[in-house]
C-alpha cells in the first residue's frame, strides 16, 4: 500500500485511468468488429455506415495516446480495403 499522501493520490488515480482506458479500448474493438462482421456478411451499406461510425473513435485513439498513431493509420487503413473490396 502507499506510504505518502502522494502516492495515494496516484494510486487513486491510476484506478480513475485504468477504468477510463478500458472502456475506451472495449469501444475501440468494438467499433473494429462491426465493420468487420459487416465485411463478413456481405452488406457494403452497413460496412460503409460502421466504418464511418469506426474512424472517429480510432482518432480519437490516438489523439489520446491510448494507441499509436500508426497503428491507427493501420487499422483504419486496412479496414477500408475490406470495405472497398466489397
């Protein structure tokens, strides 16, 4: 346990980060099989409307530091071909 005022207070808000990043990463994947079930199914009109619904989530990703920059780049880069290639 934490010894000084300090680390208590950073080990309360470790907890208040840990609970935020989790969610945001259960949207993340989320949001990422969507538009993969989408892709899946065949539906290019629910595949496009998930994959826009999709990229602002993953920005948001990497604007927060939560994911790399790049791997968002990737992510919805390789999402788009499957869209595309319907």
């Amino acid at each position: 346990m934490a010894n000084t005022a300090q680390a208590r207070k950073r080990a309360r808000q470790a907890d208040t980060h840990y609970v935020r990043n989790s969610a945001q990463r259960s949207r993340f994947r989320t949001v990422l099989k969507k538009v993969l079930y989408a892709v899946e199914g065949n539906d290019k009109a629910a595949a496009e409307a998930a994959y826009k619904e999709a990229v602002p989530v993953i920005d948001r990703m990497a604007n927060k530091g939560l994911i790399h920059k790049n791997k968002a780049a990737r992510h919805k880069s390789r999402l788009n071909t499957k869209v595309k290639a319907l």
